[in-house]
C-alpha cells in the first residue's frame, strides 16, 4: 500500500521518461554555428529556459512532497536526483553551446588587442626611425647655420640700423603732426574769435542804421565817416593781406619727403593734405580782407 502511495505520489513530478528523452533528442544536437548566428543562440537560449523551468519543476515538487514524511521524502529526493541527473546534461550542453559566444567574443576581443599592440609597436618603431632621421637633419642644419651666423649677423644689424632710420622718420613726422595740430588749434581759436568780433560788429552796426534812420541828418555824416574809416582800414590792411598770401605761398613750398614705408606714407599724405587746406584757407580769407 505504501509502495502504491509512493508510485503515485511521485507521477506528480508530472514529467516522465519520455519527456527527457524527447528533450534530449530535441535540445542536445542543438548547436551555435558562430558568433553572427543569432537565431541559433536564441533557439538553444529558449531549449535551455525550458529544460531550466522543468529543472526548477522538479525541485519544488520535491520539496513539496518530501513534507509528507521522510521516507517519502528520501523516495522523493531520489527520483528527483534521477530526473536532475537525466536534464543536467541537457542543460550542460545547452549552456555549453549558449557560452560559445561569450568565448567567441573574449578570443576576437584578445585578437583585437594583439593586433592593435603590434601596431602600436610598428609605429613606436617607425617613430623612432623619423626622430632620428629628423635628428641628422637638425644637426646638419646646425652646422650649416654656424657657416652664415656671421652673415646673419650682419643682415641683422644692418636691419636694426634701417629700423632706427625709421623710427627716427616716425617721431619727426609725429612732432610735425603735434605741431601742426597745435597751429591748427590756435588757428581755430583765432577765427572763433574773428567770428564773434564779426557778430559783433554786425549788431553794432544794425543799431547803427537804426539810429542813422531816426537821424537823418547824421546818418549821412555817418555813412562818410564809415566810408573813410572802411578805406583806411583796408589800406591798413594790405601788408597784413601780403603776409598771409606769402604765408600761404611758404606753406606751398614745404618740401616732403618721399618715404616708402606704408604707414608713413599714410601719415605724410595727412600732412600733405592738411597743409594744402591750410594754404587755401589763408588765400581765401585773404581775398575776403
């Protein structure tokens, strides 16, 4: 009766011999061609999820009726360790083939490096070969330099002595320039001032032609006065108008220099341009006396 209790207790393992079998026959020939088969590595993946999934079956199963008692237990863990004994090879073989991969990549991985330090070697190698190639080259320069260090000296120094020629041209023409504003400063302050004297005797004489209109008597004596005093004025004037036409005339007789640096060029022509507007101002105001 017992032996009867056991016989059924145990058909709960609800997995039999021809199960495995069918498994082994499925799952074992199961291989992974290479790294790029994919579809193989997920067919042995699923085999082996499947023959894990009855392997846990059995386990639980085993528990739960090794409770009963122990020596349904012992009859229990038996039949297990049997049917364990049956799948673990198929699952051996199944993470055996699912490993493929794993090894696969760690011996491409290791190819890799390999072939990347020999690489590394070679251009270690050729660098070396260039550093010493460079270092003839620079040693053969160093002595072909020491043949003309005096020649370059000499270059150098006659180089310094033009730069200095034209630093010189630079701070003459810079003071010309300061002096030139500064004239032209004053310049302006003077027709400032001949500007508002201009004003001035603009409003003294619109006073004036009002009291010549209530007066006009005087007015007449007073237009005489002021003809006589214009005259004299102007004829006071002519040497002073002599001097700003000569003035003008020796502005225009500067003699330039010609240079053939760019930015003094462009200096010289400031100069050149302002002196020319500075002589035909003086014409024209002349003219105006």
């Amino acid at each position: 009766m017992e032996i009867d209790f056991i016989k059924t207790e145990l058909q709960k393992f609800n997995i039999v011999d021809a199960v495995i079998s069918k498994m082994s026959a499925e799952y074992l020939p199961l291989k992974v061609k290479g790294l790029d088969d994919k579809e193989g590595l997920k067919i042995v993946h699923d085999a082996r999820i499947i023959v894990k999934g009855k392997r846990i079956e059995v386990e639980k199963k085993r528990k739960e009726l090794k409770e009963s008692s122990l020596k349904f237990g012992q009859a229990v863990d038996g039949e297990a360790r049997r049917i364990i004994a049956l799948l673990t090879p198929i699952e051996a073989h199944l993470e055996e083939e699912e490993s493929i991969v794993g090894r696969e990549k760690d011996r491409l991985r290791l190819q890799a490096e390999q072939k990347e330090q020999e690489i590394i070697e070679k251009q270690k190698k050729a660098e070396a070969e260039q550093l010493a190639v460079i270092k003839r080259e620079l040693e053969a320069e160093k002595e072909r330099q020491a043949g003309v260090a005096r020649q370059q000296y000499e270059a150098e120094e006659k180089i310094r002595a033009e730069q200095k020629k034209i630093d010189d041209q630079k701070r003459l023409i810079a003071e010309t320039k300061l002096k030139k504003e500064q004239e032209k400063e004053q310049e302006e302050k003077r027709l400032i001032d001949i500007e508002k004297a201009r004003k001035e005797a603009t409003e003294k004489a619109r006073i004036e032609t009002e009291l010549r209109i209530k007066r006009e008597t005087a007015e007449k004596l007073e237009a005489e006065r002021q003809a006589e005093i214009e005259a004299k004025r102007k004829e006071a004037l002519k040497p002073d108008k002599e001097k700003l036409l000569n003035f003008a005339k020796s502005i225009n007789a500067i003699e330039i220099p010609e240079v053939i640096n760019l930015e003094v060029a462009k200096i010289i022509g400031s100069v050149r341009v302002s002196l020319g507007k500075i002589s035909h101002y003086l014409v024209t105001e002349s003219n105006k006396l």
